[in-house]
C-alpha cells in the first residue's frame, strides 16, 4: 500500500525539457515526410506495373511523366482544366472518343494502354506524339507542300534557325562581358 500512495501522491503533471519537444517534433514530421514519400513511390511503382485501375490514374500518370500540368494539357487538347480534372479524379469516367484520340497525341500513349490498361504506355510510332495544335498544323502545312518545295523551305528554315542561334550566342556573350 505504501508503494501505491507514493504515486497517487506524485504530480500528475512532469515538466518535458524543451528539447524532447524539439527532438518528438522533428521525428514526427520526418515520419510525416517518410510516409508521403514511400505512399507517392509506392503509387508511381504500381502505376508503372500497369497497375492502375482507371482511365483517369492513366491519364494523371502520362500528363506527369510527360512533365505538364492539367492547364498545360487542357491548352494542348483543347479543353477546359476542369474537364482534366474531372478525368483524373473519376468524376467522368471515360473521355469522349475524339478527347481519347486528342490525349494520346498530347502525351505519346498508346489508346490500348490508355483506355484499357494494357499493353505498352508509349507510342513511339506516333507522328503527332506531344504537339500543340499549332505544331500539328504546321507539320501538315509542310506535308501538303510538292517536294521540290519542301526542299527550298527546310533549307530556308534551316537558314533562319542557324542566324537565330549565331544572334542568341553574340548575346549571350555581350551578357557575359557586361558582368
């Protein structure tokens, strides 16, 4: 009974030194961090695997590995952001045909991969693979073009590109001088 007196007696409150708060602080944000890094790890990996289970998780991973954010995309679809959004987060579960055709040329998937999960993500054969609108009418402006022609403006473009260049390094290197 003396033993159980004792701590009855004891305060139920004992002063923690500042640095155990620090220290409990700092672990449990790493923890915090460690567990958001291996949750997005563990994500990529299975979605790497062919394991995503929607046409959304497919097009979020494609949009991402392709280095673009949903207003990048929109603008390359030709749709709004919150059209995307509603794609990635299931909201509308499977894209139009035309919109299906319109993100595999933006993000370079193959339509198997995309719609069902199988197969493949990458479309290499794609001639269109991540192009703009504008990028694509130009291409078949070109493609439209008699080949005689075709040589005298890659020839010209070639031409302007390589007087750009040469202006772009003098200033470069007037840059470097004024510093």
């Amino acid at each position: 009974m003396a033993c159980f007196d004792r701590f009855i007696a004891m305060p139920s409150f004992v002063p923690v030194p500042n640095i155990l708060i620090a220290v409990d602080f700092f672990i449990s944000m790493l923890l915090y961090f460690l567990g958001n890094l291996l949750f997005t790890t563990f994500f990529m990996v299975i979605a790497i695997w062919g394991m995503t289970t929607t046409t959304g998780d497919r097009i979020r991973l494609a949009r991402e590995k392709a280095g673009l954010t949903m207003s990048e995309l929109a603008h390359r679809i030709n749709v709004s952001k919150q059209l995307v959004w509603s794609w990635e987060n299931g909201k509308i579960k499977d894209p139009r045909p035309e919109y299906v055709i319109a993100i595999r040329d933006a993000l370079n998937v193959s339509i198997d991969w995309l719609i069902l999960g199988k197969g493949e993500m990458s479309e290499e054969d794609n001639p269109y693979r991540v192009m703009t609108p504008h990028q694509k009418a130009v291409l078949d402006l070109y493609e439209g073009l008699p080949d005689s022609i075709k040589k005298e403006f890659f020839q010209s473009l070639q031409d302007k590109k390589q007087f750009f260049d040469m202006i772009m390094q003098e200033m470069l290197e007037k840059n470097k001088r004024l510093k």
